[in-house]
C-alpha cells in the first residue's frame, strides 16, 4: 500500500476521515494452500455428475435429433 500511496502520491487511508490509517494483513501459506486445495476438490466434485449423465447417453441417441 505504500508503493501506492508514494506512486500517485495521496494517502488510501486518510487519517482525518477514517478512524485508522492502516490494514494489518498477515500472509499464512496454510490458508492458502487450504483455499487452492478446497477449491480444486470443489471443482473436481462438481465435474462428477455432469460426466456421469454424459456417459449414460449412447453416442448414436444423441446424434439420432440432430
């Protein structure tokens, strides 16, 4: 944020309108590996049952309409 604030040379905080004049963040990998983890089992899972009912439909059924 300050990399910011020097660049266009404005506080994003300013500390007469907001009460403070930081965000504290800490960074813990766990959590991230958690999020991309859990995001990638949830997007496996959600692959499951749409390529089930694909494989249930003959190919020659399906084109028969087309």
């Amino acid at each position: 944020m300050s990399a910011v604030e020097s660049l266009f040379g404005m506080q994003v905080f300013d500390p007469e309108v907001y009460f403070i004049s930081q965000l504290p963040s800490v960074l813990l990998w766990q959590d991230v590996l958690l999020i991309c983890g859990t995001a990638l089992l949830l997007s496996f899972v959600a692959t499951l049952y749409p390529a089930y009912r694909a494989a249930q439909i003959e190919p020659a059924e399906a084109l028969r309409y087309e």
